[in-house]
C-alpha cells in the first residue's frame, strides 16, 4: 500500500502554492512514496547507544587570539571624512 496518496500531493501541491496535472501529482505520488519508504527503513535502525550531533562531521571553530592592535590615528580617520567637529564626525539627523 502506497504511504501517500495522490490528494495528499494536490494538498501538498496546494500548499506550496503549486499547480500540478494529473502526471505530475502521479510521478510526485511515486517518489514521495519512495522516499517514505527509505525513512521507514532508517526508523528501524537501533539508535539508543548514539548520541545526537548537529553535524555529521566533528566541527570546530578555529579562532585567533585576540590581541589589540593600534588603530589609525584621529587625523588618520579624519581625511576620508566629509564633515567633522571637536574629533567628531557629523552626519545627517535621523530623527527629529
């Protein structure tokens, strides 16, 4: 017996904002079945001793050490900038 039926697919056809005929809700009512029956050959997999991962792969993330570096002088920053006063750069108001 087929795991999904063919107004299953029109319904998640219709879901998904898809128009389909009545070939394509065939072929979908196929693979989807496929599909199904490849998760049902997993569920009986023992899993109790396996503990959950996120990845399959062990990851890592690899950080540098934070060191503090010397950034650019105040007269530096202030050639690129189009308006400044007292060390501080202006810019437009954005609320009123």
């Amino acid at each position: 017996m087929s795991g999904i039926s063919k107004e299953q697919v029109y319904h998640i056809a219709n879901l998904a904002r898809l128009e389909i005929n009545e070939e394509e809700a065939a072929q979908f009512t196929n693979e989807l079945d496929q599909i199904l029956q490849m998760a049902e050959v997993l569920d009986e997999l023992d899993t109790a001793n396996i503990e959950p991962t996120s990845h399959v792969f062990d990851q890592k993330n690899v950080m540098r050490e934070d060191v503090p570096e010397k950034g650019l002088s105040l007269e530096e920053v202030m050639k690129n900038v189009p308006e400044h006063e007292g060390g501080h750069i202006k810019v437009p108001a954005i609320l009123e």
